[in-house]
C-alpha cells in the first residue's frame, strides 16, 4: 500500500462486513458496529463502483437495502470475498473465546484495520488487553473517524502503529503494556498475501519470540492456484489500488516451515472444511473460497 495512504482493503472489508450484518440471514459473523467506520462518502464510492459492475442501479445506501433488491449484489458480494472475510473472523473470535476461558490475557490484532472487537465485545474486553497493530496511516484513518463518531476509547484498547515492511512486530510492542510473560492470543487477517514471505516469516518469528509458551496466532493465506480469470481479475484490481498481492503458502508444507520459527501448526483449514463449518446449510449461495486457508499456529 501507499505510505500515507489508508488501506482501501481495509474500507472494503469494513463494508462487506456491515453489508452482511445488515442484509444477510443466519448471520456468519455479526458486525453490526461495522457500518458507522465507513465515512458516508466512501461507501458512497463504494457502491457506485458496485454499480458500474453490475449495471444496475444500487440503492442510496447498500447497508440498508431490502432483500430483494439486495439479492443482484449476492454473485458481486461473492466475488469481493465477503465469505472469506466473515469466515476468517468468525472462525478467529470463536477461538479467542475458548482461549480467554483457558487464561489469555492479552490479544493482538495485526493488521486490524476497521476491526470493532474492542467495541463490539465489551464481555471479552473486560477481560483482556487488546492490541491493535496497524500501518500508521490506517491506524490514522480509523482513529480520526472514532473521534468523529465520539466513541470512548476503553482503557483496555491500545492503538500501536508498525510498518511491517519496515519494522518488527517485537520492536513495536516494545514501550506499550504488551507483557511478554503473559499467555496471548494474535490474529492476522488479510494480511499474508500482501506482503513478502520474508517479511511473513518475520512477523511470525517476532510472534515465537515475545509470547511465552501455549500462545496461539490465527492468521489466513492463500494458496497457490493456477491463474484462472477470477483471480487474474483479483490480482489486477489489487495492483491498480496499491495492495497488490505477493505470497502464498503450499498448505503441505506449512508445518514444518512453521516449526522452523518456533510454532507448531494446531489446525489447518481446508476450503472444504471452512464450508462444512460455516456454509453447508445456507441458502443465499455464499460458499468457501477454494484459494483461501485458515491457520492456526501455537507458540512452543
């Protein structure tokens, strides 16, 4: 991404999320916060690009849009990824529940973007500290429009911005209250595919290296896929914005490069298995991206 630029992944997701919280039913992952930290001009953009995509005529407000006229968007919603995004964040906070019950404390968002976690769960906010990790201009971004919207920071919450191209993760938690001898619990999302494997593999090392033993990071990837018109299109959307996409990860061979920084692979989802946990039983046609993977690594 652009150095002083917002990440525009981040915005897009913000919305798919809020799209899903107000139009879908069952509900993947319910992000009704989501909708207030788009700016009204920016989901104005974003909607007049679905538009164009579709040839039709989106309604005022796609957050607030019926069923039925929702439904043209549902191949577009799709295609944008907004399973994936649900799935991952679902799959993500369900296990951040279970590790809370088993005596995390603190919990590291890298890359949050627009994430209203600290917002949105005050019942596990009481019980942890919560780090956002984000490029500064995001972080920016976010925190400008949280004072716009006049919504208390809660003390729990602590804002820490880090180029991951630039700078470690260790040497940006350094001089907050991150306590390297309590149990943590990091997730990454849509963030791997962005940058270099190298600077992956740093941020995953810096992970093995300041949280003791029995932590755990959830984070997805894509995989390696041949080149179909989809993710040709996807690819070349990503390179015009700026977030163009670099790294994939051969899912058999995970393990053992995670080893080699000091994790061990707890669990690995396939396309198939996201599918069987969160889309088997609907009926509106979202499903399982098959270039995506959820892994779940733990500190050894």
């Amino acid at each position: 991404m652009k150095e002083d630029q917002v990440s525009l992944t981040a915005i897009m997701t913000a919305y798919l999320r809020a799209y899903h919280a107000m139009n879908d039913t069952p509900k993947i992952f319910d992000d009704f916060l989501a909708c207030h930290l788009i700016p009204e001009e920016r989901r104005a953009l974003i909607e007049q690009g679905f538009s164009r995509a579709l040839q039709i005529r989106v309604p005022e407000s796609g957050l607030a849009c019926s069923d039925q006229a929702a439904n043209p968007l549902l191949s577009l919603m799709q295609a944008m990824g907004l399973p994936h995004v649900l799935s991952r964040s679902r799959y993500t906070e369900d296990n951040l529940d279970l590790a809370v019950k088993q005596g995390v404390e603190q919990y590291v968002i890298l890359g949050a973007g627009m994430d209203t976690f600290a917002f949105r769960r005050p019942d596990l906010l009481r019980q942890v500290q919560v780090f956002e990790v984000d490029h500064p201009a995001t972080q920016t971004f976010k925190r400008n429009r949280l004072a716009e919207l006049g919504w208390e920071i809660p003390s729990h919450l602590h804002f820490v911005p880090v180029d991951f191209t630039k700078e470690s993760l260790t040497d940006a938690l350094k001089g907050t209250l991150y306590d390297v001898q309590t149990k943590s619990f990091f997730s990454w999302l849509g963030v791997t595919m962005y940058l270099t494997r190298d600077e992956v593999f740093a941020t995953l090392r810096s992970i093995a290296e300041i949280a003791p033993e029995g932590s755990a990071v959830i984070f997805d990837y894509f995989v390696p896929e041949e080149d179909t018109p989809h993710m040709k299109e996807m690819r070349e959307d990503l390179r015009k914005i700026g977030e163009p996409m670099k790294t994939t990860f051969d899912p058999s061979t995970l393990a053992f490069e995670l080893e080699s920084l000091g994790l061990r692979l707890h669990e690995n989802l396939s396309p198939s298995d996201i599918q069987e946990r969160y889309f088997q039983s609907r009926t509106d046609g979202y499903y399982a991206s098959k270039h995506v993977r959820f892994a779940w690594a733990v500190v050894e």
